[in-house]
C-alpha cells in the first residue's frame, strides 16, 4: 500500500505499509533548509486498522514515531506531536531504527512498556470514535447547516441520530445521508436513524417529543440544541415585536424546555451531555443584534449554570461558539435575501457547518471525565463580531 499525504508543515510523507510494518520517508522544510528521516515504524491496531481501510495516517501521526531528537525540539512543532515524544514500541516487540540526512538523528531505544500504553492510548482517544459507538444523539434544528453536518458526522461515527427540524423534506434527505455516512464510516455501530417533524416554539411539541419517538431512541444519549435564528439588522426602536418573540422563544425557551426534559431523563440515568449552541454574539453584543446577542447571552448564562448545577453527577454539559460559518443562517436574517447574505462571507472563507460539527462531536467523544465547558470557533481572518479581514475582496 502506498499513502501519499500532504505533510505536516511543508512536508509530504509517503509510506509502504504491510501487516503491521510501515517504512516511511517523511521530509520536511524549515527556512532553506530540508530535511528528510527515513522510519521503520511498527503499526499499532488502530493504525493497521485505519491503514486496512484506507484512510491516511496524518504525518504528524508518522513523525511522532521517529526517534529524532532535533525534530522534536522544533519550537514550531504543534504541541501534540511534542508531547507524543518518542517512537512507542508495541511491547518491545521490534527494535527501531531511524537514520536523517541532515539533522543526525541516530537509532533509539524503545519507550517503556508503560509509556507506550499510554502513548497508544492517547492516540486510541483522538482517532477513535468507539466511545459514540451505539449512542443515541438527538439533535434540534437537522436540516441545515450546521445541524445537519452535526448529524451526518455522529452517523459517519457509529452513532444513532435523532433528527428533528421543521422541514421534513430536508431531514429526509438528511437521514440518507446519515446512512451513507454510516456505511463509509464502516464500524458496523449505530446506522439508526428518525427524522421527527419538530417546531421548537411550541411548548407542548417538546412535551410530546419522547412520547414521539421509536424505542430504541428514548434513551438519549446527547442532546444538540442547534435550533436557532436570527432576523434583520434593526436597531433597538425598529425591530418588529413579532421577530423578537420568534427569536427568544427558538433560541432561548425551547433550548431552556427541552434541556429541562432531557436532564431530567440523564439525572436518572446517571448519563448524559448537553451540548447547546452559542455564539460569539453571546460574548460580544454588537449594534443591529441586540435581540440575537441577548438570546445567545441567555444561552451561554443558562450553559454556565447547568453546569455548575451538575457538578456532582457524570452529566456533562457544553457551549460550542461559532464565528461566521456560511450556513441559511445569513439568508433567514436578511428573509431570503441571498446576495445580501453572501456579502457577509464576502472576500473571506468562512467556517462551514461542517467545521463546527467536527467541534461536537469531538466534545462528545472526549473521554467521560472530560467536559469540554466552551469552545469559541472563528474562522481565520475574524476575530470578534466586528473584526475580520477580507484578503480576497475584490476593489
Ligand atoms: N451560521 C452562523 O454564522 C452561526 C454563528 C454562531 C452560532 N450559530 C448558531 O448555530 C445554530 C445553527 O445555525 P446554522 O448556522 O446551522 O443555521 P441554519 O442553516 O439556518 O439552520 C438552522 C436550523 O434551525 C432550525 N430551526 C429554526 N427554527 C426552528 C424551529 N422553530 N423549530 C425547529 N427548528 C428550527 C432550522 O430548521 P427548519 O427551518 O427546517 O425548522 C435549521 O435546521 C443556531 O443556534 C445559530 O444561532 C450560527
């Protein structure tokens, strides 16, 4: 098997794989300087098992198993590939040699069997999702953007998912995808899905909602209240009475009701995680968002106080707060106005609703003493409400 990839930094990494042995040429640039180590890598099982399905090693996966010191020492080597350390030998089983032609790498001796486990385990717990496995995840507002990617990645991870939104036509398409999704992702876990026509702003349709559902989805595992919207740009004197009372009850009510039903479920469970959507607009307000800020300041004080409220239980509880992603998002506040709603990602690349569903379901797939309480996700050229820079805008 040849895997070719696009390195870590400027590099490229190629491997020739068999069984459980990887020879691999990694090379890299710094400056004018290049460098190159050539590996015997030995495979660990999840590595030979993602190697067995195709998928590509990472090179910062390949370069922590070099036993090069002054690679290592890089200042501008990403933290994990540091804190990985040295080549984990699977129970001494093989001895590793590595050889460099410019940086005077020479051969090492083994990690200790224990250091090894624990590198290993490490490297189990950011590319394996087994801890998804069979888990039932229910999520508000799957239809679209960044809901929808959330569902399709749980599938993908052998998770069952409960879909629910307004519009049935789109969740029915989402579901396919689901199955698709799950089949790539090949576990053999989960493949379980129900689309469940769901308006949030009616108190008694989040009643009903577990009433509603099949029975191998009444334990729910982990809620996503991703439900929301935003309308206009009115400044506070102009905005219509109507679209304040739509936004407070999506965005705030139905997120308080539902969690209230499910936290209840996962006290007696003893289980269980609330992931709700925030946003940078709950921790910076700005002029023309004073009723979406508010809402999304509400979410983030309710967030706050149900975790500290569940200390003492397994249940976890997070705020994931996106910038700008490039969802219907900006076409429902501007009431179907698309090319209004494209100048807001105008000259820049915004996050897609697929970046923040990465951010969920890898909170939900921390290990079970982990909560991960916040995470503020912005893409590159943005760094509040206001400030971003748009490189690619055309004069
Ligand atoms: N996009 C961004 O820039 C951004 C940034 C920060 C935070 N967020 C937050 O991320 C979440 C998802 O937004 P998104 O970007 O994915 O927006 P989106 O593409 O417009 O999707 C919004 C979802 O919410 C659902 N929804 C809206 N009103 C509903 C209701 N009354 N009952 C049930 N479902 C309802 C919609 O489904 P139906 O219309 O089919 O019901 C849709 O599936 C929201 O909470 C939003 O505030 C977004």
């Amino acid at each position: 098997m040849t895997l070719t990839g696009k390195g870590w930094g400027r590099g490229l990494t190629r491997a020739h794989a068999h069984p459980n042995i990887a020879l691999a040429l990694l090379g890299f640039r710094r400056g004018s300087a290049k460098f190159s180590c050539l590996s015997i890598l030995v495979l660990s099982p999840s590595e030979e098992a993602m190697l067995a399905r195709g998928v590509l090693l990472p090179s910062f996966h390949l370069f922590r198993k070099t036993t090069c010191p002054r690679l290592s020492s890089y200042r501008h080597l990403p933290s994990p590939l540091s804190s990985f350390g040295y080549f984990p030998s699977r129970k001494g089983s093989l001895s590793h040699r590595t050889t460099s032609s410019k940086s005077g790498c020479s051969s090492r001796l083994p990690l200790s069997a224990e250091t090894s486990a624990q590198v290993d385990q490490s490297l189990m717990s950011l590319f394996s999702t087994n801890r998804l496995h069979d888990k039932v995840v229910l999520i508000t507002g799957a239809s679209a953007g960044i809901g929808r990617a959330t569902a399709v990645l749980f599938a993908r991870a052998g998770a069952n998912v409960v879909l629910t939104a307004r519009r049935t036509e789109k969740l029915d398409d989402a579901v396919k995808e689901c199955e698709e999704a799950n089949k790539q992702g090949a576990s053999g876990k989960g493949g379980k899905y129900v689309a469940v026509e769901l308006d949030v702003q009616k108190r008694s349709n989040l009643d009903a909602l577990i009433g509603q559902l099949p029975d191998w989805a009444k334990q729910v595992d982990i809620l996503v209240n991703n439900a929301g919207l935003v309308f206009g740009t009115e400044k506070v004197g102009e905005i219509n009475a109507d679209e304040v009372d739509v936004m407070i009850q999506t965005n705030v009510t139905a997120l308080i009701h539902l969690t209230q039903i499910f936290v209840r479920e996962f006290k007696k469970r003893q289980r269980g995680h609330v992931i709700n959507l925030g946003s940078i607009a709950g921790r910076e307000a700005y002029p023309g968002g004073s009723i979406y800020c508010a809402t999304k300041f509400a979410v983030k004080a309710f967030t706050s106080a149900l975790m500290k409220e569940l200390v003492d239980t397994p249940i976890r509880v997070t705020c994931i707060d996106p910038g700008m992603v490039n969802t219907e998002f900006s076409t429902v506040r501007f009431r179907g106005d698309k090319a209004t709603a494209d100048k807001v990602y105008e000259g820049l690349q915004p996050l897609t609703g697929q970046d923040i569903a990465e951010e969920i379901v890898w909170a939900a797939n921390r290990p079970e003493h982990v909560n991960i309480a916040e995470s503020l996700i912005f893409p590159v050229n943005q760094a509040s409400p206001y400030h971003n820079h748009r490189p690619n805008l055309k004069k």
